[in-house]
C-alpha cells in the first residue's frame, strides 16, 4: 500500500443525521464488493453510538450486508473502556496490567484514611471514599493531559493559595507519591496510564505495517493527546478515514482563532483566556493536537434524510459564538438566525414539563415510522416523563439507567443497612419490613399483617434503641394494647432471631468480612433470594461479591452509623441500564448516550442553569489556580461539551426545547444556551401552540363536582352510641369529628417516630400520678422517686426522655408540694384515675375522674391534671368545655365506685408555664372570681348539664346532621379534616353571581 500524503479527515454537519449519513457512506464506497464492508473496522466513542450505526446499516441495506467490525473505543475524558479491537494482545505484552478499579478506590481511600489519621484530622469512611474518587478523577486527567506527576512537585504556586488550597496541593502529593510507590510494588499502572501506552502502541504499529483493511473513526470528539495522536495516525492510513462530528464549518477564521488555545505572550508570560465554554473549543483543540487545519477538514459525501436544512447549522453556529462577537446577532439576516422547525416549551413547573414531553412523544407516535428521541441530563425528570409514558403502557429505553441506589434493590438494601446499624429506629425498620421484596410470594399476606400490627405498637415516640428496645414494648402495662401486643408476639421472636446476629456483629469489634457476610445472609434469609434477581439484584450481587473478596480493603476504622451511607456513595455510582425491548420508536438519553444518536422528533428537556448545563463540581484537591499553571482543562470545559451536546441533538428537523419555570426548590434559571437562542432570534424561535394546554387538560375531568359542607345523617340507632365525657365537647364544636370517630369507629393513629403528643404525655402523667396516689399515699418523695424511675426505666427513647425530663420533674414536684400543702389546709385526695357514670338527659354517660377531693366545706372537688394549657373560662361558659362540670354531674347524679356528693370545686391543674411565670405547674378553674367570664360554682353542674342536654336532643336522640368543623373555632384537632375533606370547601370565598362558594 502507498503511504498517504494527505489526511482523509471529513465533517458531518449537526443537521447531516451522522448515523445514516456515516452508513450511507460506508456502504457507498465499499458496500459493492459483498465482502468489502466486512473486512473493515469501524471506530465508534461508545456503545449506543456502536447501535446507533448499526441500526443505521440496517435500515439502508435492501438485500442484507456483512457488517464491519465496530470497535468501542470509550472516551476516556468519560471514563468509559477501550474496545477489544485496539487492546489486543500482541500489542500489550509490554505494557502492564491495569489494576482493577475498585481495588483502586479503596486502596486510595485507605490511603487517605490513613494519611488523614497521622496528621491529626481523621475522616469519615464516606468522606475518604468521595475523596478518593476524587483524587482518581484528578489523577486521571493528568494521565489523559499527559502532564507528568513531577510537574506538580516542581510548581511553585503556594505563596499565591490561601492556606486550605495548600494544605490540600501538600496532601495531594503525599498521596499522589505513596500511590505510585504502591503501584510499583504491585507491578500494575492505572487504567488511563495502559490505555494511553495501548494508543501509543496502535500508533507505532500502524505506521510501521498499515492494515490491510479500511478503519473508519466516527463521532470521536475528545480533545487527549494519545487520541488525536491515534486519530491522526487513521486519517494518514492508505485505507483510513476519520469523520468528525458537528465541526462548525460555517464560523469565519476570525471567530475560530478566537477560541485558543493560546501561547505565552513572550513580553509579559501572561497567556490569553482561551473560550473553554465554547462548543467548538474541545474539536479545535483536538484538530490542533492531530496538526490538522480546519480547512483540510472535507465534507462527508452523504446527508442523513432525518437531519434540517443547512441553514440550522448556520443558525446555530451564530448563537453560540463567544460573547465578543455577539453584537453582530442585530446586523444578522433572517435566514442566518432562523430556527424553523425549533419549537419552544416553558412548563409552570417539572411536573408539567414531564407531563408535556410525554405527550409531546405519544403524539409522534400517531405518524407511521417517526422516531422521537428524549435527551435530558436530569435523571429525576427522565424518570417522571418514563412513567408519564406508561400511562399509554409504553416502556422507554432510558439508556442513561438509573442509579443501584434508586432501584428496589439498592433501597431494600440501604433500608436494611439503616436499620440494622442505626439501632432499629421505627420508621426505617417499618420501611424495611414492608419492602415488597421481603417475604414476597404465598406468605407475604400474612407477614404484612403481622407488620401493620407491629406498626400499631410502635407509634408514637420512638421507644430505645435496639431489638430490646422493641422487645419493651411487649412488657409494657398499657391495658389499651394487650391483645395486639400478645397477638404480634410469638411472630416478633422469629423476626428477632433473624436480625439478632447482624446486631450483634455491629455491636461488638468491627469485623469488616463479617459484616459483609452478615449484611448479605441477612437480606437474603429477608427476600427469599429476590433481592439478587433482574439486572438491579445481579449488580447489587457482584457488587457485594466483590467487596466481600476486597473485605482486607475496607475501610480502617467506621461507625456503625456511617455504613448506609458509606455503601450509599457505591450504589449511588452505579448505573443500572435496562436490556432492550422498550419502545421501537422511543428512547430516553443522557448526554452521553445521545452522542451520534438521530430520529425524526428530537426533545430536548431540562434546560435549566444546573441541568443543562450542569452545575460545576469543583476540584477539592488542586485550586483553579493550579490547575491552570499545570495545563489541565479549567472546569469550565463541560459547559462547552454540554453546549456541543445540545447543538448535536438541535439538528434534527423537528426539535422541542422544555423547560420548567420552578423545580422543586423554587423558582429555576433558564439554561445560558436557551438565552442565547432567544435573545438571537426573538419572534423567530416559536412557542409550541398547544403542548402546555395538552398536559392542563389531559387530568382535567369533564365535570367538576362540587364539594358541600359535610353534614351526615346517621340513622337513630347508629346514634346510639357509648358517650363519655371527653366525647361531648367534641359532638358540640365538630359533629362530625364525633361522627366518624364514634358512629364510623374511625381513630387516629400517631405519627411513626412522632415527638411526644400531649395525649401521650398526658397518658404518662396520669399514669404516675394514679401510681403515687394508691400506692405512695400521695408522698411528697415518693412521686419525685417514681418519676426518676420513669425516666430511666421507660423504654422509650433516651434523646426524648433527656428534652422532656426537666419538665416532668418540675411540674410533678408542684403537684407533690402542692398536695401537701393543700393537706394540711383540710383537703384531702379521696380516689384517683376512678370511672364513674350516671343517667343524663335519657343517656347513659360515663368519664373517669384524674383526681376527686374532699372539699374543706365537705363537699367533692374535681381535679383533671394538664400538660399544656387547660380550656378558657370562655370556652366553658359557651358550652365547649364541659369535661369538669359532667364530671360534677355524674358525681351528683350517679357515682364514682360508690362515691358520690355535691361538686363544689372544678379546677384544671396545669404542668405547663403560666404567663411570664418561669415556674412549671399551676391551677385554673372557671369558677375563679377574678375573671370576667366566671361560672358560679353551685352552677357548674346545671350549666353543663344544660348544654349536654341540648346536645343529645339534636344528635343523639334527634336527627340533626352531623355537620363537620360547626364551630371551627373550637374544634383545633384535624384528625378527620381528609376525611372531610377540609381543603375542598372550608374558607371559600363567595361567588358574586351566586352568593355561593367556588368549588374548583
């Protein structure tokens, strides 16, 4: 073969459709001989760019072809792996082996672990092991640059850092030299150190003995060394070619000079800024690296038929030019900035853009063949718009995947590793149970059923840490839960063996393999093995297998409560890719994955400051400063790969730009580029005329239905029912609330893990204050003995027991001292925590009495302790407040045990802060002299019985509608406010037509 003298370099054009285009081409020149394609290789960056040429051949072939051999060389700027066709063996014997890239990480970050410990400041796992991924990152790119490691010794920038840029260049190279002495001593290199030296070889192979077939390099855009060298070398093969993508051929010399990179100013040393940003910045450079001119560069002989006229390319190319030369965008003609067949989309919030995306993609759906292509770096809103598809049970391809730790696999397994090391808290333990991979299959009916009553138990404050502290509360004395406790029981043992030895093997000396072992049998023994299944379980497998195997890598010394999160920073790194077999005609891409990609309708989403472009991850190792003095590329560069990302994706012939105005944070930033286009072209860039009113109305049901005030009417036996004295302020200010909790049997339930409610904190009150009084005869010293003991003995939790301790304490000493006092005036305590009940207004009423006195005038006191503020002497003279005064009329009406009299005094015992008082406890009554809305004591039982009477007469032996929320005012609790559906017809304001509400 002859030498080449002139590089076979071509363009394919953002509007040129590269995939038919390079395939067309392809079989052009060498598909008429039947085996000419065949004896070919073809380059490719990745592998959907490697399918994407593929289903191009097959789509233009009409009688079948034999494919040419396509090589996957990865992007290593990507860190994606070098294909099989250039790695082959008899070019690596000379080079070493790469060390496998986990053991890297956890090399490096023991590395760190330890270098961290010596010098004083010791580190979190998880925080070594971001660092060190870091520190890889880093590494690589001076690998890729090709800037030697001595470079960063030899640089003498510190005078110029703040003092936390060189602590962290200091500690940089002391990692940096430790890490290549270990490698030494293993006799491997890094993977970008192998696959640099494989290019190199590639090179002097080629050029000493071409092959004897055609080798094709397509859509290669990295600006490395070792690439553009390697590139260089194909374009100069007799039977080589490259063919770039998306080189702007349109921009003047002038501007293309513009973008640098630029040498020294030999007077001043100062270099010149270089446009990193731009999206032709990266394929200048490289261009520059291979020494090849733009004007070399030649046109690929064949245009896609999915691409947009040329003038899109010209459109674009104006848009994105550096902001010097932006001012010519006024002198521009109409066709140079014309974006016909560019549509745009600005959605209220993420929600609706979702929403419209999918829509806009079902709606291609109705054209016979059209392809729609979803691209969106933001992972959150690939997966809304997946499953906004579904709804027309249409499966996506996202081929950018999802992370392990967002798949059921990766959750179940987090869930499991928060739980076991955190001590069993009730809301991770409860989310674990009820995983549906856990006990999947014939039992798992009964083993939620058994969960849901273990839910029961656990509500409320969270109980102490630990199984024992769940085993607590199967000894606790709470009457109220005795026949779930003893029927949730003989299944908590089992479940209790199960988790017991990986509790113990956190609880005791830190045994890395074990933990792995324990942590693995574990979810298996919970999920039957089906936590391993589908693509998620069988990564989540060899993941684990391979940290089991590097258990003597593992992390020098961790807590039992940074583990979830330590395994949380792997799966989180993970992406797991469904196999194909999604929807012919649909595919969901990030970035990368969109790279060389082509179809009919191109969507582009997200396009926001922060998701596209994303937003830049700094380098925690070396300052900017530093990076710049050693040529590495300023962070900068993504912007500029992202913006080339979005020109790429902009050619095809019909594209929608989304964004959303608000995200989940507030108020979003339109992306730089989508200013750009619409600060150039203006009217020209047009609003899709009917995508934002689609996704408004597609939910909107035909009819809206009007939602009146809730008012029930149960029948009179169903009103027949229990009433106690806690029920009736309830009846009166929100019958409804009565309804549903009394009629309807309807009861709240505590939040998981709640703070303590005042009813639970009332219910302990009165626990130990019914304890002092029957069995302490009400000593002073035993109640502040027995509250000590509450708190040290409760089981539940300790950081709840320590916040709410000072205010028990202090308010039951007021009560003691308070007693005593009252003692030894001549009022004595008679009974405690006693039911008692009496006939009232032809029902039958009962209530339990916290406290009853005898009266120095001989008659009963009644005593109802508080943990917060006690009821308004107005609520109770109103009717809504009657709890003390049926108290006194079922003491005079009926009895308590056998005790009986006339009530002379009705006082609320507060634990609480009374005003500006800094003391705890103090006493109110609605019989108080000093306040304006007093009620006479001897008419505290008449008055209550009154509004009682008046109640019953409506809703329990009439028929008045049960209305809900009658008296707002006095009904605060919001236990049945869903039911009722509150937020639907409470506060409307007035229609002005009607006179009636709006109910939308």
């Amino acid at each position: 073969m002859t030498k080449r003298h002139q590089p076979a370099i071509y363009n394919i054009a953002a509007h040129g459709g590269f995939a038919d285009a390079l395939a067309q081409g392809l079989i052009d020149r060498f598909g008429k001989d039947p085996l000419g394609l065949a004896r070919g290789l073809v380059i490719l960056p990745n592998n959907r760019a490697r399918r994407a040429v593929h289903d191009a051949f097959v789509r233009l072939s009409e009688d079948g072809l034999l494919l040419s051999q396509m090589a996957v060389i990865g992007d290593l700027e990507l860190d994606e792996s070098i294909g099989v066709a250039i790695d082959r063996g008899e070019l690596a014997l000379d080079i070493p082996p790469s060390i496998d890239p986990l053991d890297r990480l956890l090399m490096i970050a023991r590395l760190i672990e330890s270098e961290s410990a010596a010098r004083g400041r010791a580190l979190l796992s998880k925080e070594a092991l971001r660092l060190a991924r870091e520190f890889a990152r880093t590494l690589d790119q001076l690998t890729v640059e090709e800037i030697a490691l001595k470079e960063l010794f030899e640089i003498d920038v510190e005078p110029d850092l703040s003092s936390h840029w060189q602590d962290s260049l200091a500690f940089f190279r002391i990692i940096a030299e430790k890490w290549q002495e270990k490698l030494g001593e293993m006799g491997v290199v890094d993977e970008a150190t192998r696959r640099n030296a494989l290019f190199n070889q590639s090179v002097m192979t080629w050029k000493a003995a071409p092959p004897d077939h055609f080798v094709v390099a397509a859509g290669i855009t990295t600006s490395a060394p070792a690439i553009a060298r390697f590139l260089r070398a194909i374009a100069f093969l007799p039977d080589g070619m490259v063919v770039l993508p998306d080189l702007d051929m349109v921009m003047d010399d002038e501007e293309w000079d513009m973008l640098g990179p630029f040498a020294p100013d030999p007077d001043s040393g100062q270099t010149k800024r270089a446009q990193e940003t731009h999206p032709q910045y990266h394929m200048k450079l490289l261009l520059e690296r291979m020494s090849i001119a733009r004007a070399e560069i030649m046109r690929w002989p064949r245009t896609g038929t999915s691409g947009a006229a040329a003038k899109r390319s010209r459109a674009l190319s104006h848009a994105f030019a550096i902001p010097k030369l932006t001012s010519r965008w006024q002198s521009l003609d109409g066709k140079d900035r014309s974006l016909a067949g560019v549509q745009l989309v600005e959605a209220r919030n993420s929600a609706e853009e979702a929403q419209i995306v999918a829509l806009l993609a079902r709606e291609a759906l109705e054209t016979a063949e059209r392809r729609v292509a979803i691209i969106t770096p933001d992972r959150g809103l690939a997966g809304r718009i997946a499953v906004h598809l579904e709804r027309w049970m249409i499966s996506a391809d996202d081929s950018a995947g999802q992370p392990l730790s967002k798949k059921p696999q990766g959750i179940f397994f987090l869930s499991l590793l928060s739980a076991v090391t955190d001590g069993f808290p009730p809301a991770e333990f409860l989310a674990l149970l009820k995983h549906p991979l856990v006990r999947a299959g014939d039992e798992r009916r009964d083993w939620l059923t058994k969960v849901r009553k273990l839910d029961l138990l656990m509500r409320g404050p969270r109980q102490a840490p630990g199984l024992s502290g769940i085993d607590s509360l199967f000894g606790s004395e709470d009457y109220r839960t005795k026949k779930l406790r003893d029927e949730v029981f003989p299944w908590w043992q089992d479940v209790r063996a199960i988790f017991a030895p990986a509790e113990k093997a956190l609880g005791g000396a830190m045994n890395w393999a074990q933990i792995l072992a324990e942590i693995r049998e574990l979810a298996d023994m919970l999920t039957g093995g089906q936590v391993w299944a589908g693509p998620a379980g069988r990564q989540l497998a060899d993941f684990l297998s391979d940290m089991e195997e590097r258990a003597a890598l593992g992390p020098i010394k961790i807590l039992p409560r940074e583990i979830a999160s330590y395994f949380e920073t792997f799966l989180a790194a993970i992406p797991v890719r469904p196999p194909y077999g999604g929807h012919p005609r649909i595919a969901l891409y990030g970035l990368l994955e969109a790279r060389l990609q082509q179809a009919d309708l191109v969507i582009c989403c997200g396009l926001n400051e922060g998701s596209w472009p994303q937003a830049i991850t700094p380098d925690p190792w070396l300052a900017p400063m530093v990076r710049k003095s050693m040529g590495l590329p300023a962070q900068e560069r993504q912007i500029g790969l992202s913006a080339h990302d979005l020109v790429g994706a902009m050619g095809a012939q019909n594209v929608v730009l989304t964004r959303a105005k608000r995200d989940g944070s507030g108020p979003a930033i339109a992306s730089r580029f989508l200013l750009r286009l619409k600060a150039m072209c203006g009217d020209n860039l047009k609003e899709h005329a009917f995508a934002a009113d689609w996704a408004q109305r597609i939910d909107r049901p035909d009819k809206l239905i009007r939602i009146e005030q809730p008012a029930p009417e149960p029948s009179a036996e169903q009103r027949m029912v229990k009433l106690s004295v806690t029920d009736v302020d309830r009846l009166i200010a929100d019958p409804f609330a009565f309804y549903a909790g009394k009629i309807m049997g309807f009861k709240s339930l505590d939040m998981i893990d709640d703070e303590p409610s005042a009813a639970w904190r009332g219910s302990i009150i009165h626990d130990i204050l019914d304890k002092w009084a029957k069995e302490d005869d009400y000593d002073p010293d035993a109640l502040k003995r027995r509250a000590e003991a509450f708190l040290n003995e409760r089981s539940s939790h300790p950081l709840m027991r320590t916040l709410w301790a000072p205010r028990l304490m202090e308010g039951l000493i007021w009560i003691a001292e308070t007693v005593a006092r009252q003692r030894e005036e001549g009022r004595t305590p008679i009974i405690s925590e006693q039911r008692g009940a009496a006939n009232i207004a032809g029902v039958e009423l009962s209530g339990r009495a916290d406290r009853i006195d005898r009266m120095p005038d001989g008659g009963i006191g009644i005593v109802d302790y508080k943990t917060g503020k006690p009821p308004s002497n107005k609520q109770v003279k109103e009717g809504f407040a009657l709890q003390l005064g049926l108290l006194g009329a079922i003491a005079e009406k009926g009895d308590f045990g056998g005790l009986s009299g006339k009530a002379s005094g009705f006082e609320y015992w507060s634990l609480a802060k009374k005003g500006g008082d800094d003391n705890f406890g103090y006493i109110d009554s609605p019989t108080n002299p000093r306040s304006s809305q007093r009620i006479e004591a001897d008419q505290m039982v008449d008055h209550a019985v009154e509004k009682f009477t008046t109640a019953i007469n409506n809703y329990i032996l009439g028929d008045e509608p049960m209305t809900a929320k009658l008296h707002p005012e006095y009904a605060p609790y919001g236990d049945y406010d869903q039911l009722m559906r509150l937020e639907e017809w409470y506060g409307r304001a007035p229609d002005p037509s009607t006179g009636e509400g709006d109910h939308e």
